[in-house]
C-alpha cells in the first residue's frame, strides 16, 4: 500500500492527462480530480444562464449559485461530476462547452473559486490531479509533478476519436481549430497560464502505450514513496 501523497498532471489539451490520471488513482487506489471537468461545468452553467463573461458582477454572483461534487460511479468505478446535483459528466464533453472552456478558465473570479475548491478536495492527500496548473498554483508542494505532452497532429487524432461518436459530423479541422484556440488562451492568459513547474517530470506520450505511460507515472511514484514504504 502506498502512502498518501498528491499527484499533479498539467498539459495541453488532449494529451492524454484524464487517462493516464484515473489509471494512476485506481492503481494506487487513490481519489482521481478531473479538474477540467469542474471548468467544463462552470461553462455549462455560464452557458445556460447567459452569464456575460464581462461582467465581473454577474460572474461573482453565478459562482455563488454553483456547487460542484465528485460522486463514484460504481458501475464505471469513476467519479462523476455534479453540477448543482446534477451529473454533467457527459453533457460537459459537448464541442459547444469545450469551445468556451478556455475562455471562461481564464477569468479570475472562476479561477479563484475553482483552485479553492481543489485545495480544499486535496487536504486528505491520496489524490491524482490533472490540469493546467495543478502543479503550479492549486498544488506548488506536490510529491510527483508530471508535465505531459504529445505532437499536435496525434493530439487532434485522439480528440477527434473522442468526439466523432458524439458528433459524426464533425471535422477533423474544427478539432484542430479548437485545440490550437485552447493552446493559446491556456498559455497566454493573465491568470495561472499553463507552464510547466520547474520540478515537473516531462511525459511526451506521442508514441506510449497507455501500459508505457502509466509504468512511467508509477515508477515515479515508487521513488518518491520508497523511502517511507
């Protein structure tokens, strides 16, 4: 049994972070945080209330009305996120939602409210956190920090397998279009922009297994733990 510690995963978009977050959480029986996912929820809510993003105001007074959980599936063995006691889980992975994720991430009010959310999910430890600033602002002090990364063309490919079933009539440049635009409002924003933490361990998974990958992660796990195992 390993002891509880945090483990962060920051990168870009579709570089394969959730994947190898929940294999990570369940082969070290740990709790997995999708925190894109709670981004992806605030979108959602944003969307459906009109919320105008320009609107410092309106957007405090949102985010008081939104309440955000993580409830285990126990068919899937995942957590699921809620939104408002609602599972969005799905409804959040919609291209309508991914194509403003970026924006609304980027504003400071919802940053703020989403890191102290996170913090607060991560003070028990035995968590995987995946993100763009896990490692960086939510948890500066975490043991394992992995920074992964993946060439765009593989990255476009996954994203688009991941959302043809959903939407057969999406193209492959509409992927390419969102992932560039995610990049760039991610790496370029005011607030907590995507960088890599200076003792992250990089991960390019362009040609990995996920067997490859997670073998990577756990072998960092095993040298940070071994000491107190």
């Amino acid at each position: 049994m390993f002891p509880k510690i945090i483990i962060t995963i920051d990168g870009f978009s579709s570089c394969g972070k959730s994947t190898l977050a929940k294999q990570l959480a369940q082969k070290l029986h740990y709790t997995y945080i999708d925190s894109g996912a709670m981004y992806r929820a605030i979108t959602l809510y944003f969307l459906r209330n009109n919320i105008d993003r320009s609107n410092e105001k309106e957007i405090r007074h949102a985010l008081q009305d939104i309440s955000l959980e993580f409830i285990l599936n126990k068919h899937s063995g995942n957590s699921e996120i809620y939104l408002n006691g609602e599972n969005v889980e799905y409804i959040i992975r919609d291209l309508v939602v991914a194509e403003k994720v970026s924006e609304v991430a980027a504003l400071k009010d919802v940053r703020a409210f989403a890191v102290a959310a996170q913090q607060k999910m991560g003070i028990d430890k035995g968590i995987v956190m995946d993100g763009r600033d896990i490692g960086t602002v939510v948890f500066p002090d975490a043991e394992v920090k992995i920074f992964m990364v993946a060439d765009e063309a593989v990255r476009v490919e996954r994203r688009f397998a991941e959302m043809f079933d959903k939407n057969p009539n999406i193209s492959l440049d509409e992927i390419k279009t969102n992932i560039a635009m995610r990049d760039y409002i991610d790496s370029n924003r005011k607030v907590s922009p995507l960088r890599k933490a200076d003792d992250a361990i990089e991960l390019d998974n362009t040609h990995l297994t996920e067997k490859q990958q997670l073998d990577f992660a756990l072998k960092l796990v095993r040298k940070v733990c071994e000491p107190v195992l």
